[in-house]
C-alpha cells in the first residue's frame, strides 16, 4: 500500500506507527497483493497471534476501496 493511505488510516484508527504493519521498503507498493503479504509477514514474525484484533484497509483505482476488521484465528 502507499504510505500516505498507510499513515492516514493508522492516525484515523488512533493507531501508533509501530502497530502498523508496512512492508513498503521490502517489496514496494504491491497493489492487491499488499494486504496478503503483509498478513503473511505478520503472522511469521508473530506480530499477529491468535486472538489478536485486526483492521485491513485496501485502495484501488478510481474511488474502490474496501475495508474489515477480524479477530485473528
């Protein structure tokens, strides 16, 4: 995802950075595959466990956007 998208939607959230999950430096802005890998990353690095509250939000071309929050597991 974009980092701008990334930092708006964590300040709308009340979320601090470090409670995001970017992986922008790694592989770039990924498009529709961005929320998958990132999920992947997490959950191999242990950011994500079990029970845990997470919100996905995705942005595409033209005004498409979708957005959920699930708990983990």
């Amino acid at each position: 995802a974009n980092k701008r998208i990334l930092d708006s939607v964590a300040e709308r959230l009340g979320l601090p950075p470090d409670r995001v999950v970017s992986n922008l430096a790694e592989y770039g802005n990924t498009s529709a595959g961005s929320i998958p890998l990132a999920l992947d990353e997490a959950v191999r690095d242990k950011r994500i466990k079990q029970g845990d509250v997470v919100a996905m939000a995705g942005f595409g071309a033209g005004l498409t956007w979708a957005a959920s929050i699930v708990r983990w597991g």
